[in-house]
C-alpha cells in the first residue's frame, strides 16, 4: 500500500497555501511521494477568520478606490467640456457658465445635485485647505465682489466656464487674476 506524505517543510506548505510565494496553492496541494509503510498522513487547515480591525481596512480600502474612480471621471467630464460655451445661466451639455459646469461635473460623476449658484455651491461643499485641494474639488474665487467657481483638475489648474470672450478652458488656480481673488475651494466626493 502507498503512503502519502509531505514533502514540503510545514512553514514553506503554509506560505505556499497563503499565496506568499509565486503561485497560490492550497496547503493540501503539497507534493507527495510514495512510501513503503501502511499509514496515510492526514494533513489539516486551519481557517483564521480576519479582525475587526482588517474587515475595515479592507471597507475603507474600497471606499478610497471609489472616491478615486469618481475623482478621476470629475476631472475626465470637466476636461471633455473644454471649448464649450460660455452662457450665462446655462447648464450644458454644450454651454455652460462657472457654476453650471461644476453643477453638470458632479451630476454627470455622482448624480448628486448642487445649487445653480457658486456662492450656494461653497456653502454646501466641504471646506478644504490649499495643500489639500484634489483633482475633483471645487475651487471658489469671491474676493473684491468676485464669483466665480471651477473644477481642480490637479497641478494647480482647474477648468472653468471663464466668460463669454474665452468660453471653457483650462487656467492656472493661484496665478494672475484667479490667485488674487481666490477665496477656498470645497470637497463634494
């Protein structure tokens, strides 16, 4: 009669049925030869069941790959818009003004609706500082009788519905006009 027997060291069998070395392999799977005694050997597994504390990194570790995906679709949807037109008061799909576009950018990537109104728009976002501000955000320009509000497309730019001579395009948050009157930007993700 044939024995069947481990070969594999017990710790190389258990990082082979983790999925801790190239390929993953059960630890039943272990490689076996035959023997001249009678006996079979019977191997065993044991279930760990994760933590608490792993269950929700594991939650929140899908949460963050969400709120990525709808970063980066805000930033794709702004970015598509770039030369539609300005018009005051509209909503898109192929005109817009400042509050219109951020309005139709959130809609399109979360169905979630904000106020048609940039001032309305800061007051239901989520303050965020400068050295916090991602691609996504909304940043807001009210200083000296300013409104004006944009989407934060990353390394200091957003896109905006600028005004009816330059229509939607790209510009930089803290240089010339935009950093004189910037006043914060808001978190809607």
């Amino acid at each position: 009669m044939l024995t069947l027997r481990r070969t594999a060291p017990a710790a190389l069998a258990g990082a082979l049925g983790l999925g801790l070395m190239a390929a993953p392999m059960p630890a039943q799977a272990a490689t076996v030869v035959p023997s001249t005694t009678t006996s079979l050997t019977t191997v065993s597994t044991t279930t760990v069941a994760p933590t608490a504390a792993q269950l929700a990194a594991a939650a929140a570790a899908r949460r963050a790959a969400i709120v990525t995906q709808k970063r980066t679709r805000a930033v794709r949807v702004a970015r598509y818009q770039i030369g539609d037109a300005y018009i005051a008061g509209r909503m898109g799909p192929n005109a817009f003004d400042c509050s219109g576009l951020t309005r139709f950018v959130v809609r399109r990537t979360t169905g979630r609706v904000l106020p048609h109104y940039s001032k309305a728009q800061y007051s239901v976002t989520k303050r965020v500082s400068r050295k916090n501000l991602k691609p996504g955000d909304l940043v807001f320009f009210f200083r000296y009788g300013a409104h004006h509000v944009g989407v934060y497309v990353g390394r200091g730019k957003m896109v905006h519905a600028a005004n009816p001579r330059a229509d939607v395009r790209v510009d930089y948050v803290f240089r010339g006009w935009y950093g004189k009157h910037y006043s914060g930007a808001g978190r809607w993700i």
